[in-house]
C-alpha cells in the first residue's frame, strides 16, 4: 500500500493545504481536491501529472492571478 500527498506551499516551502490519496489514483484527483484552496499567485510549480487542458481551463478561469 502506498500513498500521494498533494500539498499547496506558500513561496517559502510551508504547507498551506494538503489532500491524501491512495498511491495508484491519477494526480488530477488531488488536483481537483485543492483547487479552491489555491491562493492568489503570479505563478505556479506543479509535476507534469497536473498539466491537463480542464486543470488550465480552471486556473484561467480563476481570475487575473492565473491568467484569467
């Protein structure tokens, strides 16, 4: 058995939310489990499990912090 942490961290590193999942459940998962938790930000630092086309599509739509 083994599991994936997806976290969102402050510019520094700490932790601001996290998400658990199961290790064999698709990254997009917790991807959308913290979506609303996501702050406001010029940029963003995520693994290539999280570029999918519906994961942008939100992040524009989020307003102009994202590109919006």
């Amino acid at each position: 058995m083994n599991t994936k942490l997806h976290a969102i961290t402050d510019q520094n590193g700490p932790p601001l939310s996290f998400f658990m999942t199961a290790g064999q459940v698709r990254d997009y998962t917790g991807a959308a489990a913290l979506l609303d938790s996501l702050p406001a930000a010029q940029w963003m630092l995520a693994e290539r499990g999280y570029d999918a086309d519906w994961f942008r599509d939100a992040l524009k739509g989020a307003g102009p912090t994202f590109g919006g």
